[in-house]
C-alpha cells in the first residue's frame, strides 16, 4: 500500500510540474523581456529591411530575380507581397508569419527544415524581437 502511495504522490508531481511549466510557456511574449516593459516601436526603413537585406539578401539567398521560396528582402514590396506559398508576413500577428517563425526558435516546433538565415548564424535575439515587434505593430513602412 505504501509503494502504491509513492508512486501515486510522484505522478501527482510529475503532473504539477508539467502544468506549471506549460504555463509558463508564452508564445505572444518577447524573447527576454522583463513583464512590464513597453515594447518600442519597430521601424522597417531604419531597422528591419537593413537587418533583413544584411542577413538574407547579402547571402545571394533572398535577392535577385529568383530569390528562394519567393521571398526577397530588397523592398518593403517584396517583403510583405503574397506569394503563391502563401503570406510571408502577417501584420499585426509575428506568431502567424513565416519571416518571424523562419528566424525564430518557434522553427523548430512547427517543423521547418532549418532556422534562417540557413547554414550562417542565427540572428540575435534583439533582432529576433525587433522583427517580432514590427509585424505585430502592424509591419509598416514607416
């Protein structure tokens, strides 16, 4: 009875302690920010196109006349245009948008062969959420 007791009160642990830890998960959080913080605003002409020219188009991956997947970073156009994959970026829902999930570690879960930029290192956290911020800020051209 007392080994049947044990082994109760460890999978009544084991459960706890999966809840908490799954409510501790946020995917709508950003990457390293203290609750509390406001978000500053992301903007595309000073911030986001140099970031994504510099790690995606400098590479010969996402530029040009037939840049991968239909996705080119030379313009605000180009970046926020649907393509016959679908919707690159989705303003105003970074979780929703293959640029962020592609950049991010939310790659990984959703089954996506590799984190961009492919074969180099992965971006900074910082720029993770700066592109973050500008789609869910509605990913102006501003």
């Amino acid at each position: 009875m007392t080994k049947t007791r044990s082994l109760v009160a460890i999978f009544l642990i084991a459960v706890a302690v999966m809840v908490v830890l799954g409510a501790c998960s946020d995917h709508g959080a950003r990457i390293t920010d203290p609750p509390g913080i406001p978000t500053p605003t992301a903007y595309f002409s000073t911030e986001i196109h140099s970031l994504l020219f510099n790690s995606c188009g400098t590479s010969g991956c996402h530029i040009g006349a037939n840049p991968q997947h239909e996705f080119s970073v030379a313009t605000y156009a180009t970046i926020t245009e649907i393509s016959h994959h679908g919707r690159h970026v989705v303003p105003g829902f970074a979780d929703s948008s293959a640029l962020y999930i592609a950049v991010s570690p939310r790659y990984a879960e959703l089954g996506i062969a590799g984190r961009m930029p492919f074969g180099r290192t992965p971006l900074l956290i910082i720029d993770q959420n700066k592109i973050r911020d500008w789609i869910d800020q509605g990913a102006k051209d501003n």
